[in-house]
C-alpha cells in the first residue's frame, strides 16, 4: 500500500510538471524566432559552429520526441521542432545539439551514465519480479532479502537519474550560451528558450526526486524487517 501511495504522489508530482513543461512549449512554439530560423536549420548551425559535420540531423515522429543517438550520431528532431521556426524550435534544437558537443568533447557524466544503462535495462526488467514477490506476503527473513534486493534495483534507477541531471543542465547551458553569442536567440527571445529548457530539466529533477524517495521508503523496509 505505502508503495501504491508513494507511486501515485510522485506521478502526480511528475504529470504536473510535464504539463506545465507542454505549456511552455505550447507558448514559445507560438513565438516566431526573430532571426526566422527553423529548429533544423539551427541545429545545423550550432554543429557546424562545432565542427561536428559527421552528426546526422534527421525529423522524427511524435511529440517531443526529441533525442541525440550517441551510437548513431544523430539528432532527432520531432515535426514541430524541426521545421519550427519557434523560440522553442530553437530552444529544444540546440540543447539536443548541446549534447552532441557533450559526446564529441567525452563529457564525463555523459560517459558515465551510457556505461550504465545496461545496469538499468536489467535493473527495471528485475524490479517488476521482486515488486510481485513483495505482494506475495513471504515470511519476515525472506520478505528482508526482497526488501534488500529492492533497494539496490532501485538504487540502481536513482543513481542513473541523478546521473542524467548534470548531463541535461549542462547540455541547457551549452545551448543557451551558444544561442545568446550567436545572436540566434537574444532579448526575449532567449529569455523564453532559457524559461522553456528550466522547466524540461524541472521533468528529470522530479524523476530523481522520485526515485530517491523510492530507494529511501525500502531502505526504511529493509530496515524494519530485520529487527
């Protein structure tokens, strides 16, 4: 019951952000950029500007669906992104951009949490199996070893999301620092791409939050059980 409970308030938490988050959007993809670039073209530029010609820009489908493929060395921009010539067309282009330059520099948060993904990948495959087991009402010892082997699966997504936190902010401040020298976006047109990148890193804020209130609600388990 305490983890239904903990689940549902920390999504709330998460769908109020994200709705606020598809607010900003909404609002600066209704704002023309005043140098009437499209979220393409501006990704271009700023990879060129880094000397980043092997990086790939491509249109993708869905909404904000936006991601840089490591692997593939490419930037998927959704519709409204790519051929947006928005403040948020710019704001998403370059931050997305921010973390190709991460890659190409070997940012170091960013080679970290790609060599533990396959942690996680295991990691969120396991969880579902321990969580029925919990439900299952094992005897005190075993239901300890549940509890232990959930905080450490847990854990494991905490770590990975915390991770991810410096990662996006410094892609942001990439994005934005290259935008404002640029002249790409300036005055307000920068002021609404640095409002709307505040609240997409606000979502992997409340995602970390959320899982460390979940490693710390089976820590206190664990602990109870084996009194």
């Amino acid at each position: 019951m305490g983890y239904m409970i903990i689940t549902a308030i920390m999504a709330g938490i998460g769908g109020l952000i994200g709705k606020v988050l598809k607010s900003k959007i909404e609002k600066y993809a209704k704002v023309p950029l005043q140098s009437g670039m499209t979220g393409a073209e501006v990704a271009k530029q700023m990879l060129d500007h880094y000397g980043l010609h092997d990086v790939q820009i491509v249109q993708g489908q869905g909404y904000l669906s936006d991601h840089y493929n490591p692997t593939s060395k490419t930037i998927s921009l959704s519709p409204i992104i790519y051929g947006g010539n928005s403040v948020a067309a710019a704001a998403v282009a370059a931050h997305e951009c921010g973390h190709a330059v991460q890659h190409a520099e070997a940012y170091a948060f960013l080679q970290m949490r790609s060599k533990v993904v396959p942690m996680v990948q295991f990691s969120s495959k396991a969880q579902q199996y321990v969580l029925m087991a919990t439900f299952m009402g094992l005897s005190a010892g075993a239901n300890g070893m549940i509890m232990l082997a959930c905080v450490i699966l847990f854990g494991v997504t905490a770590m990975f999301s915390f991770i991810t936190l410096p990662v996006e902010f410094d892609a942001s401040k990439r994005a934005l620092a290259w935008l404002d020298d640029t002249g790409v976006a300036t005055g307000s047109d920068y002021t609404g791409a640095k409002d709307a990148l505040k609240w997409a890193a606000m979502t992997y804020v409340s995602a970390a939050l959320s899982a460390l209130v979940m490693v710390l609600y089976f820590l206190m388990r664990y602990m109870n059980s084996s009194r």
